[in-house]
C-alpha cells in the first residue's frame, strides 16, 4: 500500500498568517484528497486534488481559503490561508488504493 | 441522506470481546471500511467488505454486514490495551465518484 508522509506534523499559528502542509506519496497516484477533522469530530473532505487540473471542492469550501497545488503525481500541498481559531484541526492527505482510502499521518494545526 | 451512526463510546476489559456498531443509510455504497486511528495518528486501515458478503474475517476481526438494515459491526476478539483507539466505519459510493462517508467514530477503551 502507498506510503504517505506529511509535513509539518504539527504547528501552532496565529489568526490572520496562512500555512502550507505538504503531503508526498511513494508512488504516483491519480488524485489525492485533503480531510479535515475537527477536534472530537468524523473526516470532511476538503477538495481532490488531480495532477495539471484545478481542484474541485467539496461543498462549504472555497479555493481562497484552501487553495491547492498538484505539480506532479506524487507531491501535493494545501494551504490554511487567513487562519482563524476555528482553522484548529488536524489536516489529513489521502489517497486510494485496491483496498480503500490511505492515510498520511495528519497534520495537527492550532490557531491561536 | 448521507449520515454514518456510530455509537461514541464503548469499554471493554481486556480478553474480552469488542463490538463496534455502525449504521449507514446509502444503499447503493459499493464497499464499506474499518479504520483505526490512534492518538496523534493518521486514520490506519484495518478491513473491508463488499457490500454483496455479510461476513469477512481477518485474524482477531471479524466484520459483519446486514445490508437490508444498513448495519455493520466489527468484532475484535481478546481485546489488548493496544486496541484502545477512536474506530471509523466508513462508506463508499460507486466508482466514479470516490468519495467515501466517514462515521462519527467510536473511541474504544481497554480496561487492564
């Protein structure tokens, strides 16, 4: 199965500064997916994330707020730009395999 | 509707059986999935089944589907102070779309 990493694995930010997570696959992959849990809470898929195509989002988020780069198939990034304290999750990259959806480590983001 | 119920909190001793419920209302999902995500970690695959089997067993889990009641459960067997974790189920609609519905999560607490 793919190997996710994710970088950072955890940041403390102030409101109104942005941050960019990066997600690296060990295999090139079609589409990558960024999840957001809220603390105590399910997954919410943000957007799909497809190599030399914009983004689709899912309902209830904006490519302002959480723009995304796909530059090649096994590199993604997302970016929390305007952080406010409801921003605070973890931010998880995924992809697919035969067996189902794989999961990066997350990225732990506290906005202050 | 697209809701995925889990019950939020379930306590077992340790040796004992574990059964995590799960209910989904999309009749049409194609596979539906366990995952395990333990403190500070990305969500971990444990198994899957097909929505046309009522059982599948891996070692010490063993998943139960009751389609006409849109019911899943997953047993772990001997339960261990490892197996203390949040669980998600989690639905998938037919291909095309890849999007998968995750439940509410089920925080499992062994009890040495």
């Amino acid at each position: 199965s793919a190997v996710i990493s994710q970088k950072p694995s955890r940041d403390i930010c102030q409101r109104g500064t942005s941050l960019t997570i990066q997600c690296q696959v060990d295999s090139q992959v079609t589409m990558m997916f960024w999840y957001r849990q809220q603390p105590g809470q399910s997954l919410t898929l943000i957007a799909t994330a497809n190599q030399g195509s914009e983004a689709t989002y899912e309902s209830g988020f904006v490519i302002d707020k959480f723009p995304i780069s796909r530059p090649n198939l096994t590199f993604s990034t997302l970016t929390v730009s305007n952080m406010s304290p409801e921003d605070s999750s973890i931010y998880l990259c995924s992809v697919d395999d035969a067996s189902g959806a794989r999961f990066g480590p997350g990225t732990r983001l506290t906005v202050l | 509707g697209e809701d995925v119920e889990q019950s939020l909190f379930l306590s077992v001793r340790e040796g004992d059986s574990s059964v995590i419920n799960c209910t989904y209302t999309d009749s049409s999902s194609t596979y539906l999935y366990w995952y395990k995500q333990e403190p500070g970690a990305g969500l971990q695959l444990l198994t899957y089944i097909f929505s046309n089997m009522d059982m599948k067993q891996d070692q010490r889990l063993t998943v139960l589907l009751n389609k006409k009641d849109k019911h899943l459960s997953l047993r772990i067997a001997d339960t261990q102070t490892g197996d203390s974790a949040i669980y998600f189920c989690a639905e998938s609609k037919p291909s095309g779309t890849y999007k998968y519905i995750f439940g509410t999560g089920t925080r499992l607490k062994v009890l040495a």
